[in-house]
C-alpha cells in the first residue's frame, strides 16, 4: 500500500468520525460504551479528528516515509498507538462490537503508520 493511499484512506476516515462525533456525538458514544462524557471532551476530541483528517488530506501528495514527513508519520502513529493500547485494555473489560471495529481500524492504521515511519519513500 503507497504512502498516499494511506494518508487519504485515513483523512477520509477521522474527518467522518469527527464530524459524526462533532454533531452527533451524544447519540453515538453511549451506544458503543462511552456512558457520561461531558459534551467538552467530546467536541475536542471531534476537533483532533478533524485537525489530523485535515493534516493528513492535504500531506497527501508530499513524499512520506523515512525521514521525508517524519512529523507527520509520528503524530499519526503515536495517535494510533497510544489508541489502540487504550481500546485493547477497554476491550478486555467491556467487549462490543462497535469497540472491536474502532480497535481494528486503530490496530491496523498503527501498523501502517509503523511502516511508513521505516520504509523509503521512493
């Protein structure tokens, strides 16, 4: 899978989540777990998605990998990392459904991002 492929895979994908989270977030989170989370932290962490899907829509077409975009590749795969050793320690306690598909996404972009920090990008 190409850098770009990623970037645009992942832009794609935080800014519907922040959007959704955004305007819908008081619907969407109790349904999947996330039970008395003040509106303030929602509507920030609806602004992270959308800042990084911004980021990462317009670094698209840079060249990414190695040291080209190094910024860029280690915000991603720290905010995947950190994210994915979260929800696997909430998944273990309270397993839905709807927290094993955001745990995969978070799993998989972590290993990409992974990847991408080490390959060349020619």
């Amino acid at each position: 899978m190409k850098s770009r492929s990623i970037l645009t895979i992942n832009a794609v994908v935080q800014l519907i989540l922040g959007g959704v989270m955004l305007f819908l977030g008081d619907e969407i989170l109790p349904k999947i777990g996330f039970i008395g989370i003040p509106n303030i932290i929602v509507m920030i962490v609806a602004s992270l998605y959308l800042g990084f899907g911004l980021m990462n829509w317009y670094s698209r077409k840079l060249p990414v990998g190695g040291i080209y975009a190094r910024p860029l590749v280690l915000g991603n795969l720290w905010h995947y990392m950190i994210g994915s050793f979260s929800l696997l320690k909430i998944i273990f306690s309270n397993p839905t459904i709807e927290l094993g598909m955001l745990t995969v996404y978070y799993v998989i972009f972590a290993l990409a991002f992974g990847w991408l920090m080490f390959k060349s990008p020619v």
